[in-house]
C-alpha cells in the first residue's frame, strides 16, 4: 500500500510538473482589442500582427491603404507592402550576423564574440581610400551605432558613403552622442548605443559581399573611379539583396523581398493629414539604398520573418538572436514592466520617415517580449491627434498581464 502512496504520488508530482512547464497561453484577441481601442481612427491605415509560439498569430488592420486619390482604392490589411524604413536594420544585423558566423574570418578559427571586434575596413572595395581613424571601426560598432561617423547629411547611397568615409573619423566620437550647435555630443555608457547614423548599417550592402568574395580587384584594369563606383554600386546592391533572399527571407519561408514597390496598384501608398486630399507616396526605388533602410514588406511578412528569427535556428541560432537583443544589435533599445508573475522585458526596432519630410509618413516596428509575444506593425500616415503609438504597443500588454 505504501508502495502504491508513493508511486501515486510522484505521478502526481509529474503531472503538476508538467502543467507548470506548459506554456502560458496569453488572450492575443484581448491585446489586438486594446491596441486597436487607442489607434483606430488616429491615423489613416494601420496594420499590425501579434504571435507567440504555440498560439495563432492575431492579425488586425483598419483604414485606407490607398485613399480617393489614389485610384483603386483599397484597404488595409496585413497583405499590403510598404517601406519598412529603418527596420530594415533588424533585418540587414541578422544577415550580417548569418553570415559572420558562417565565415572563417582569415582563417582565424575565431569566436563570434572575436569576430565581431574583427575591423570593418578590411572589408571594404580595394579602391575605397578611407580617412584617419577608419581603419579602427568594428562590427560591432558598426551595430551598435559606435564609429564616429558623421556622414552629413547622412545619405546611404555607394559615392556617399566612400566620400563619408575618405573624411574619417575623430575616434573619440565613438563615445558620444550626436554632435550638436553646441558640442561634440554627450558621453554615453559602455553598453549603450551610441550616434544613431543609416551609414552605420548601409555599409553592410557593401561589406557583405566584399566578405563573399565577390568584390575583386580586376588584374588589370583602366577604370576611372567613376566607372569602378557604377559597376560596383550594382554589383554590391544585388549581391546584397540576393544573399538576404537566400539566407533570411527564404528561410522564413517568404517569397522574394525586394528593395523597391512591386505590387502595381495592390501596392500601399503614405499619407499626411496636412494634405488629406493629395496623393500619397511609396518612397520610391532603394534598391541602390538598402541596409539601412528600404526593404519593402508588409506586416504579415514582417511577422513571419521576426518570428524565424527569434524562435528557430532557420536564420541564426537562438544564441545569436538572443545576442541580437541583449546587445541591441538591430535594436535600438527596450524596456520593461512589472506583472503579479514578474518583471516582462522588451526591445524593440522602430522605422519611420516623417510626414514633414515625405509626401506622406510611414510608420514601422518590431517589438520582442521575453514572455514570447512579438508584435509587427506597419502605421501608414503620421496621426491626428499625435499619439505615442510605440507605448500603446507596450502598454496594452502591460495593462493586459496587470489585469486591467
């Protein structure tokens, strides 16, 4: 009998076991509802997805993704392309990262870790002639946003950014925040992120192929740098996208990407309040452009894409996405809040071009919870009246998990 006490139970015990390590099932519809109570009717398209492992991906859109001016019109849904803007960069940091991994840096043998502090400019065009102090840039601070370059204006296509780059780089900018009227920037912490620039991570469109081994130097040639900046603008710029399609896109299992509108009129289009009339704008080719910016997707494909990453070894391995975060490489930062079952952290990738700049404004983020929730979005007009549309993402899951 005692015998049978026992074995009942440690049965027993297995079981609560095993009820402890499922997976907390969260009401995904329940945050979509809350996120849409504070956005619909702001701007004037919104699209936005919501997964976590083991549950059906949410996906919610409301608006226009073309409006009375842009016939035909259309609504928007989490099918519809835009410019991702500038989270193209989570994108382009974990085709870097695949590929770092992946090559044998000088037959070195040498850890991620040592790779990462491995010199960017050895993986420049052979007739690139960088300035002083280039020579010491790293990926890392190249992820990170730490090398001292000041491109101004901060322009990513092939020429400007071998001019940016001839000018050099005072190292000491490394450390600090933007440069101001009224100074050379802030210091700032050994972890942080430091001058937020697109050439930080539009150069990868050109270091990544050079690290492929597709640029060369010709054994004899007579091009002028003029010529040699054409033909390797193009060269690069495929390389580029080609290598993303094979080593992220495809393995999320999505069609071919491109840096460029492709939908014909299925494609979205930015709109601005200040013009409600006008029509809107697809911010065009970048195929040229794209790194830090550019890759065109729509919210659904977003979702699919951040959802590889973080939750499979099909893009990089969980160590490396997991590194991507704690280390905000591709992140620009994150957060957290406290629930009854303890502290939720978050990081997360924005893009946007302003209304202020642009035809219309374009809105995008990649948000990561450590419960396992991530949220894609695609906002496709600046909003009226302004909402910090960022903390309602965070604060609809806070007020969620607090039962509110």
């Amino acid at each position: 009998m005692k015998k049978l006490i026992l074995i009942l139970t440690a049965l027993c015990a297995a079981i609560l076991l095993l009820e402890s390590c499922k997976p907390t099932v969260l009401d995904l519809n329940k945050y979509a509802d809350k996120i849409e109570a504070q956005l619909k009717g702001k701007p004037y398209g919104y699209a936005f997805v919501i997964t976590k492992l083991g549950q059906p991906r949410v996906q919610r859109a409301w608006g226009e993704a073309r409006r009375k001016a842009d016939p035909p019109e259309m609504p928007m849904s989490v099918n519809v392309k835009y410019t991702t803007a500038s989270v193209s960069k989570n994108i382009t940091a974990a085709a870097f990262l695949k590929l770092l991994d992946d090559t044998n840096i000088k037959n070195k043998n040498l850890t991620l870790d040592e790779k990462l502090n491995e010199k960017m400019v050895d993986y420049l065009p052979y007739y690139w002639k960088p300035g002083a102090g280039v020579n010491s840039i790293t990926f890392r601070e190249m992820l990170k946003h730490r090398t001292g370059i000041h491109c101004d204006p901060d322009f990513v296509d092939y020429r400007n950014l071998r001019k940016c780059l001839a000018k050099g780089i005072d190292t000491a900018d490394k450390d600090r925040t933007c440069p101001t009227a009224d100074g050379p920037g802030q210091p700032i912490g050994t972890n942080d992120n430091g001058c937020y620039k697109n050439a930080n991570y539009a150069l990868f469109r050109i270091v990544i192929p050079v690290m492929m081994g597709k640029v060369v130097k010709p054994v004899l040639s007579t091009f002028t740098e003029e010529q040699k900046d054409a033909e390797t603008e193009i060269l690069t710029s495929n390389v580029y996208i080609n290598y993303v399609n094979d080593n992220v896109y495809a393995k999320a299992g999505l069609p071919k990407i491109f840096c460029k509108p492709t939908d014909g009129k299925q494609q979205g289009l930015a709109y601005k309040h200040a013009a409600p009339d006008a029509k809107g704008g697809d911010f065009g080719d970048a195929t040229f452009e794209c790194g830090s910016q550019g890759w065109f997707l729509s919210a659904a494909q977003l979702a699919t894409y951040f959802e590889t990453l973080n939750t499979t070894d099909k893009i990089v391995l969980p160590a490396i996405s997991s590194r991507m975060r704690t280390e905000y490489l591709g992140y620009d930062g994150g957060g957290g809040f406290d629930t009854p079952d303890g502290k939720i952290t978050y990081w997360s990738k924005p893009g946007g071009h302003p209304a202020a700049q642009n035809t219309g404004e374009i809105n995008t983020l990649l948000m990561h919870f450590s419960n396992g929730v991530e949220v894609s979005v695609v906002i496709n007009s600046d909003f009226k009246p302004p909402v910090d549309w960022g903390g309602v993402i965070i604060n609809s899951l806070s007020d969620l998990l607090n039962g509110k």
